[in-house]
C-alpha cells in the first residue's frame, strides 16, 4: 500500500494535484467488502456450527448467558468468554444486529492457550469464505496495531482488533455493513 500510495503521490506532484485529494480517490477504490447484516441468535448459532462441527470445545450455550453492559456475555469455558455487542441493544437475541463479537480471555484462565482456535471458528463463523491461514495473518496483524490502536481487515467484510489489558486481552471480530 506504502509503494502505491507512494506512486500517487510523485503522479499527483507532477500533475499539481494535493495528496489528500490523490489519498481519498485511491481510498475511494478499495474494496474492502462487506457481509450481510445478522441477529445475535444467527451469528452464535454459526460460530456454535463452526465449535461443534470442527472440535470438541465448549459452545455458547444460553445457560451460560449474561447480560452486562447492553452486551451478550456466553461464557464458554473458565476464563473466556464470547461477547456479543448489537449496534443497538433491545435485549432480544432474534432481533438485536450484531456490530462486534469478542474473544474475552483473562490472563490467567487455564484455558487461554486455545483461544486461537476459538478464534478461527468465530472470525469463519462472521464470514466462512476466510481459511485458517488468513485468520492467523489477522491475528498477528491485530496483535501488531494494538498499540496504534488500529484494525486489521483483509478485504473479506470483517475487521479485526487486539486489546491487551492487565488482566485480559480481547480479540474484537467487527462486521462491516454497507
């Protein structure tokens, strides 16, 4: 991006354009994708698909459901959690649009060494064109931003996010609707 971004930048110079003019229309290019708009009920019911149907970790169950903060907390085993943020919260799973879904883990869960997995059954579970390699370069370039405090997004409808506290870190999966 730095190297086309770059080569607008000499055109733009030598046509008398301004950068900033030269960086929205490239922006106004891109492609990043989008994916479909979905209940807090479908989204869970997809990433427990993925759980089930590829190991024989814990899903998020409703008998493990909290309510906290207008978010939707599954917890999934000790330690972790599937959270659930809708653009608007009304309380109802079947109508309530998800924004983000996160992987919530305290540092010192005994189960933290497989969020990973976790984690590639709910990124494919917000859009299952992604393959597990690309769900692992998402989240070592989430990892990598954290500090900048920025996302990553591979142009499949999902931006993901990092956030390390003292205590725990979260993986954010945030949908991108048109």
């Amino acid at each position: 991006m730095k190297k086309i971004f770059i080569f607008i930048f000499i055109i733009g110079c030598l046509c008398g354009c301004t950068t900033s003019t030269l960086e929205k229309e490239y922006q106004d290019t891109q492609e990043w994708g989008y994916v479909e708009k979905e209940t807090v009920e479908v989204l869970v019911a997809k990433f427990n698909t993925q759980v089930v149907d590829n190991s024989s970790l814990n899903f998020a169950s409703k008998d493990y459901l909290t309510i906290y903060d207008d978010s939707y907390w599954y917890n999934l085993l000790t330690g972790i959690y599937l959270i659930v943020y809708p653009i608007k919260y009304s309380g109802n799973l079947e109508s309530d649009i998800v924004d983000y879904m996160v992987l919530y883990v305290e540092k010192d869960s005994e189960n933290a060494a497989i969020v990973n997995e976790y984690m590639n059954y709910l990124v494919m579970a917000n859009n299952p064109d992604i393959t597990i390699t690309e769900v692992e370069d998402l989240m070592v370039g989430a990892r990598n931003t954290a500090l900048a405090g920025t996302t990553v997004n591979n142009g499949k409808g999902i931006d993901v996010g990092y956030i390390d506290n003292e205590d725990n870190y979260q993986y954010q999966v945030i949908r991108l609707y048109k």
